[in-house]
C-alpha cells in the first residue's frame, strides 16, 4: 500500500546535487522540508488546542528506549512515543526510524525553461518547471503506531498543506520550492492569530508588477552605487534579474522589504556562522499570470526554541505577512538618487574672461585713418 502525489514546480526546487547545480530532484532533499512543515502543522493544532498553554511537538530529540523486541520493552516504546510527539513518531529520530519511505516515482520531466538556483548566483541555473511525483510507502509495520497515529491520512494532511500553503526543498526564503499537486487533499483554513505560521498568496495587477520593478531597480541602483567588490557584482545581478521575464526574484522581494517594513528586526535574517540564521519570512519568486499581472506567496514560518516553545516571539504572523501584503500593493515610485558618499559637488562654470577692453582696442585700430 502506498500513497502517490504528481507535482509541477512553479519555482526551482533547491535539493542539492553533486555539482551544486540543482540539475536533478534528490528525495533526501526533500525530507527536510517536509519534517519542518509538519511540525508547523501539529503546532498550530497545539496552540488551537490550547491557546493559554499550548503543548508544542519536538521536532528533534534522541528517543532513549530499551530494545522493543519484547512486550514489556514495546509499552516503554509506546510510552516515549507518545511522549515526544507526532513529528518523531512520523518522521523518526535516533533510535526510531521513519514510518515511510519516500520516492520519486519514474524519472523527474522538465522542460528547458531555466532560472537561477540560489540568490544571486552566476550561471547556476535549474529548471522551474519539473513534473514529478512522490511517492510514499510504508516502512514499518509496527501496531505500536495503530491507535497513535494514522500515517496515510498524516501524509494526506501535509500534501494539502504543502500545496496550499508551503513548498519543496530548501531556500524558501529566497523564492525556491513553489509547487502545484495535481487533485491536492484538502487543507484545513489557517486559525487567524495563530503565532506559529501564516501565509497568503498576493495577486499583483500589470500595474503593479511595473511599479515594483521600477521600485526594485531604483532600490538596487541606489546600493550599486554606494557598494564595491563582490557587493557591487550582487547588485548588478540583482538588476539582471529584475528585468527578466519571469522575474526570479523572491530574494531581491525580501531585501527590499527589509528595509521598508523591518529595518530594526531580525526577522527577515541575521547573518553569521555560529550565531546567525535565515529569514523568518518567506517570499516566493513572482508567478505570470494572465493579463501581465503576478502571483507570489508570503509567508511567515516560526520555529522550535529550546525546551519545545516557538521563536520568536512578539508580532503574531499574520500581521507580518499583511505588513508585506501591504507593502507590495502601494508601492509609490520614487527617482533614484546618488547615494551619499558617492557625490560630488557640481564645478562652478568659469566667468567668461574680462578682455573686452583689449576686444575693443583692436577693433579701434583697425578702423583707424593715418594722416598722411
């Protein structure tokens, strides 16, 4: 027995190959993705649950149990499942191997349309538009589970989830992963003021897709013009980009809405190694639709703290996503400046010389008679 699901990517899908070129679909690549969308998904049942106090599901932990191979050992199993919570029951951990096995069933189609496979890149390109399906199959067969969980209908859930509202593979912060599921299971509707995820897919008319390129090729001229090096190199493949069509630019999207609407919040990311991470907020590169319009998708996922509560806290997310929604529908077009550093006072013109005396002297001896 085993459940199936055909996908068209509105968007590359960011998976990861040997070359980095993302020329290929890895089921691995896609697991990550899913273990964290389900999370969101049981979360928000949490807190709809219970608002006040909300029990969240681990998304990670180390399942310590003895060897289940007799009775007494699988009622601990039970025990320390029910426990740590539907996400490692479904998806596993050490200790507990997943319940599924997942497969790209037949080999992945794709046509030769090609946009870039990271923010920015040079001449990393993949393609958007796969057709593909996955498949998933029972991995083990384990009555442990039966009046735990249902994992086909589990399965179901996330698959709506992820066509209504998510996405595959990584770096959907940056525009990757939009997919469409042919005959997709129904999703439940969000719960509004939930603080674990929200999402919204925004319909831009011609017009509007004009002026947010014209405020995206202000914006980006005014950071070529005060940056240098590899930054300099970023913001003229960010201009490049823009102008295309389609346009991949979930990334450029975010950076200027960083500015407009969160210039004090890390919300949108933080950089470092150690102590950095990626963007709360998602924004998807924009979709053609008919009319010379676009779609692109919004959203606002939170994430696991320590001790099983979410990050971060404070503004609920929808409130972030209609402060993009927002944003993006009033965008006024302003002209590009010089940015400061970069200017130089305009040169004073010249007087013209004073030599009109010497000017009219010689007029004058030219016309002069000599007496003979």
């Amino acid at each position: 027995m085993f459940s199936e699901f055909n996908f068209t990517s509105l968007t590359p899908i960011v998976t990861g190959d040997h070359k980095r070129g993302n020329r290929e679909l890895l089921a691995t690549g896609l697991m990550g993705s899913l273990r964290y969308q389900y999370w969101l998904i049981k979360s928000m049942e949490a807190w709809q649950e219970n608002p006040s106090r909300p029990k969240y599901p681990r998304i990670m932990v180390d399942l310590d149990h003895p060897d289940y191979t007799c009775l007494p050992s699988r009622s601990n199993l039970k025990k320390a499942l029910e426990k740590v919570g539907p996400v490692i029951q479904l998806f596993g951990t050490t200790g507990w191997k997943r319940v599924f096995r997942l497969e790209l069933a037949g080999p992945p189609r794709c046509g030769t349309s090609s946009q870039p496979a990271s923010a920015r890149p040079k001449g990393w390109l993949a393609p958007y538009n796969w057709n593909f399906s996955l498949r998933f199959k029972p991995d083990r067969q384990l009555d442990i589970l039966s009046d735990i969980l249902d994992w086909q209908e589990e399965i179901n859930k996330l698959m709506g989830f992820v066509h209504h509202y998510g996405w595959l593979g990584a770096a959907p912060q940056n525009g990757f992963g939009w997919v469409f599921l042919e005959n997709p299971p129904q999703a439940e509707k969000l719960v509004s003021d939930n603080p674990v995820f929200a999402a919204e897919d925004i319909f831009l008319s011609k017009d509007e897709t004009i002026g947010l390129k014209e405020a995206l090729n202000v914006y980006y001229r005014l950071k070529k013009s005060s940056a240098y090096g590899k930054k300099q190199e970023r913001y003229t493949e960010s201009l490049k980009y823009i102008n295309k069509n389609p346009s991949p630019i979930g990334y450029e999207i975010r950076r200027y809405l960083k500015e407009k609407c969160f210039a004090n919040s890390d919300v949108l990311g933080k950089p470092g190694q150690n102590n950095g991470w990626a963007s709360y907020i998602h924004v998807s590169h924009p979709v053609e639709c008919n009319g010379g319009g676009c779609r692109l998708r919004l959203r606002f996922c939170s994430r696991s703290g320590t001790g099983g509560g979410i990050l971060p806290a404070g503004k609920k997310p929808e409130q972030w996503v209609h402060e993009c929604r927002d944003e993006l529908k009033n965008i006024k077009v302003v002209a590009a400046k010089p940015a400061a550093g970069n200017t130089y006072p305009k040169k004073k013109e010249k007087p013209p010389r004073r030599d009109g005396f010497r000017n009219d002297s010689f007029g004058a001896l030219a016309q002069l008679k000599v007496k003979k």
